[in-house]
C-alpha cells in the first residue's frame, strides 16, 4: 500500500541533492528522488520503501547518505524512521 507523505523545503533539498556513485544506497535514493514531487513536497512510498528507509539508515553504519535519509524523513516518519523503539532488554 502506497503512503504519500509531506515534506517541508528542507527535508525536500536533502532528499533531491544530487547523487554520486552507483551502490545500493545510491540507487535507492535515486528511486526516491523519482517518486518525489518537488513543487508539492510529496514523495509516495510504498511498504518497501518504508522498509528500507530504516534499514539504509541505520543499517550500514553512519555517513553521508545515511544523514540524508534521517534529514529528510525524520519528522514526518519519526525519529528511528518509522521503526518501533525497541525495548531495553531484560535480565
């Protein structure tokens, strides 16, 4: 199921800035920058994309592309992007 979300001009210029090299997280962004429509602030993500939005964030260690995805999804997804906090374990 697609969710259309909103995203301010910030959020916006973080997601459309340009996108060098040809890896995994790349692609992805690139993907997402198609489903963006800028004028509006609208990107539509489906469930992968809400899956993996997450997972290229937090997943892969901390750099460049990973910022990018916190800045421009954080707010509208929440602060762990759309996963659950997880509890602390117990003994």
């Amino acid at each position: 199921m697609a969710r259309w979300v909103v995203l301010n001009a910030g959020e916006m210029s973080e997601l459309m800035r340009r996108v060098n090299g040809a890896g995994g997280i790349e692609n992805f962004v690139r993907r997402l920058q198609k489903k963006a429509r800028p004028a509006t602030g609208e990107v539509k993500l489906d469930d992968k994309d809400l899956d993996d939005i997450p997972h290229y964030a937090f997943d892969y260690g901390q750099g460049g592309f990973e910022d990018r995805l916190v800045k421009a999804f954080g707010r509208v997804l929440g602060g762990r992007l759309g996963r659950e906090e997880q509890p602390a374990p117990t003994e």
